[in-house]
C-alpha cells in the first residue's frame, strides 16, 4: 500500500483528536492548536501539552518511534517531562499516530524553524543550550537518530553530502546522542527548553549545532552566534560532515531558489570543503 502524502495543517483531525482524549483520560483546547505538516500539539484541560504525529511505518525503523517516552531516561538536559503516551496503527493506511502528554513548555517556541530574524536571546539562554547539548553528548542509547524521519547512517551521510559535494572523504569518526531536529521551532525562549524528542539518537558529533546553524543562515549574525556558541563541535572533524549535510539538503537538488541561506551555505560549504582537504 502507498503511503499517501499528507499535510495535517489541512487535513480533517477530529477523529484523531477524539480517540487521543478517550485514551489519554484529558480534553484538548482546540483552540489554539499548533498545526504542523505530520504533528498537531495542543494544551489540555489538567495543564499539559499533547503532541500528536503521524508517521509512515516505514519510517519507525527498529527503535519504534517511541522518542519522547525514551527521552524521559536523559539527564541533564532541559526538557518537559514526559507523563503519557498512546500509539496505534492507522486502519487504512500504513501509519502509526503516536500522542504524547508532557508538561506544559516554560514558553513560546523561539521561532519558526528557519528563522527570518534574531530572536535575540539572552546569555542565560545560550548557557542553558550548552549545558543541555554537553549533557546529551555524554549520555547512551540504542537509537539511531531520524533528521527528517531518516534513519542517519554512514551510508546516508555519504549520499547526502557526496551528492553536492562530491570527492569529500565522509567517514565518521564518532558517534554520540542528538536531538536531530534541533531547530528554532524546537526551543523555547526567553527560557531555553528543546521539545519534540520523537527523533533523537546516536548521530555524528555536530548535527544538532549544524541544524541549529543551518536554521540561521537568513540572519547572519545569529549564524555567527551559534557557531560560536558550539565551535568544538563545528571545528570538530565529524562536525565539518555535518556542516556539509546540512549545507547539502539547503543547496541540494530540491533547493528553492528564493531560500536566503543558499549564499552564504555555498560559501561556508566551500571553506569546510577547501579544510577537509587540506587535512
């Protein structure tokens, strides 16, 4: 059976938002909803947040798309704490919705996922993601992490960066736990918090500072910021792969040409590129 291609934003969810209530014991506030293009989040009547997503079965792999109860175990780091979840097997189509309660989030996200202008954070905020993304790196899992709802693997990262940049060396040295959608929409502020954990996992060193990067890109200065913020990471071996995985999938063959990372992705792209090199 295909998997039919869809959009939550404009798809009918009454059905779905009924059967999270019956299971999860809670009722939803319709209003206001966050509507993505696979996952819809909304605040309950006991004062939490559900989150609801739609993933082909395909896409689950091995660790079965339980993301945000599994993240529960990692600490350190700051997150809502997850409290519920329900999953099921759509009947007609080869999908698994999966819901998830957690405590209410300390704030609003701090943008979109690519942002168009600074959100302009305060220390306390950059330390907060440091001190979070250093916990992560040294924690243990089985998972293997989903950017995209891929499965990241060696053979992944050579395809995604060898097909724009091709003659790269792209072994891996290292692999270590990430987030893997590390983006404006997954974070909070002015309080940092990162959420929606459904694809985090062993990844190479850097992914999550190149998301946060390549998300950036349309505002210069927070770019800058953020390869400051995480410079050992970047500067890291497996980080200049990931600074080329992310740059790859901007500039790559479903680039849109009025995206306005795509300049300065090209040049940072090739200095990574000339440094690798070069040894």
């Amino acid at each position: 059976m295909t998997l039919r291609s869809v959009d939550l934003r404009k798809e009918p969810v009454e059905a779905v938002l009924n059967r999270v209530e019956r299971s999860l014991g809670v009722r939803l506030h319709r209003e206001p909803m966050v509507r993505k293009r696979r996952s819809l989040g909304a605040r309950t009547d006991r004062e939490t947040w559900v989150r609801i997503e739609r993933r082909g079965l395909d896409r689950i792999g091995v660790q079965g798309g339980d993301g945000t109860a599994s993240a529960e175990a990692l600490r350190g780091i700051a997150k809502p704490a997850w409290l519920a979840g329900v999953a099921w097997r759509d009947e007609t189509e080869p999908v698994m919705w999966r819901a998830d309660e957690t405590e209410l989030l300390p704030g609003a996200p701090a943008g979109s996922a690519v942002v168009a202008r600074d959100p302009h954070l305060p220390q306390e905020w950059w330390a907060a993601m440091n001190t979070s993304l250093d916990a992560l790196a040294t924690q243990h899992t089985n998972r293997i992490a989903t950017p995209d709802t891929e499965t990241i693997t060696q053979e992944l990262v050579t395809g995604t960066i060898g097909g724009v940049f091709p003659g790269v060396d792209t072994t891996v040295v290292g692999w270590r736990p990430a987030h893997a959608d590390f983006n404006w929409a997954n974070m909070t502020a002015p309080v940092f918090c990162v959420f929606d954990w459904e694809d985090w996992g062993m990844a190479p060193r850097g992914l999550d500072a190149a998301s946060l990067w390549g998300a950036s890109l349309a505002v210069p200065a927070l770019a800058d910021r953020v390869r400051s913020e995480r410079l050992d990471d970047l500067e890291s071996r497996d980080g200049q792969l990931m600074t080329l995985f992310v740059a790859a999938k901007i500039l790559g063959p479903y680039a849109d040409p009025d995206d306005p990372r795509l300049r300065a992705a090209q040049e940072t792209a090739e200095r990574v590129v000339k440094k690798l090199h070069t040894g």
